[in-house]
C-alpha cells in the first residue's frame, strides 16, 4: 500500500529550475491523497505567474505516475494557504537560502 511519504519522496527530485532546489525542500508540496490507485497532489507554485508551472506539473505527475500501484495522479494547483517560504520551507533550504 503506498503511502503519502512515499509520495512526497517521489517528488524530491523535481527541482524549481529559477531556484535551482527541490520543490518538496521549498515547502511547495502541501501534500498527496491516496484513494486506491488515485492520487492527488496537492501543491502550489512560487507566485501565480511562475512560468515554470506547467514544467513543474507535469514532472511532478511524471514523478508519482510510475510508483507501483498508481492508476491516477492528479496534481491541483492551490493558493491556500499562500506560500512562505520561511515558514514551509525545511530547515536545510531556508539555510541555504537566508533565510535565517
């Protein structure tokens, strides 16, 4: 049964190519729902204008797409909450990135 950390470890390789780190270290993976074999991803972007957003959608489907089990992967785009990068991103990144 695979299980949402699986998920989430899947989608550590996809790297926001204007930041050059991972999404999921960047706090930009809010989290995935297992339903059988559908998923959902809930995630979103640095800014509503990020023009690697459908770069990064379709990796992140990519990337879930081929995990044992998985029929369905659906990636939502949310605004809500907004992200901060000071409060969602992990320790590590917020050191790389100043944010200390």
């Amino acid at each position: 049964m695979l299980t949402e950390e699986e998920v989430i470890k899947a989608i550590e390789p996809v790297i926001d190519p204007e930041i050059g780190i991972s999404i999921v270290g960047l706090g930009l993976v809010y989290g995935a729902t297992i339903n059988d074999g559908d998923i959902q991803v809930e995630m979103t972007l640095t800014s509503p204008w990020c023009p690697a957003g459908p770069m990064l959608i379709s990796q992140v489907h990519q990337a879930v797409a081929v995990l044992p089990g998985v029929n369905n992967v659906d990636v939502e785009i949310v605004w809500s909450p907004p992200w901060d990068p000071r409060a969602m991103a992990s320790e590590e990144v917020k050191e790389m990135l100043g944010l200390y």
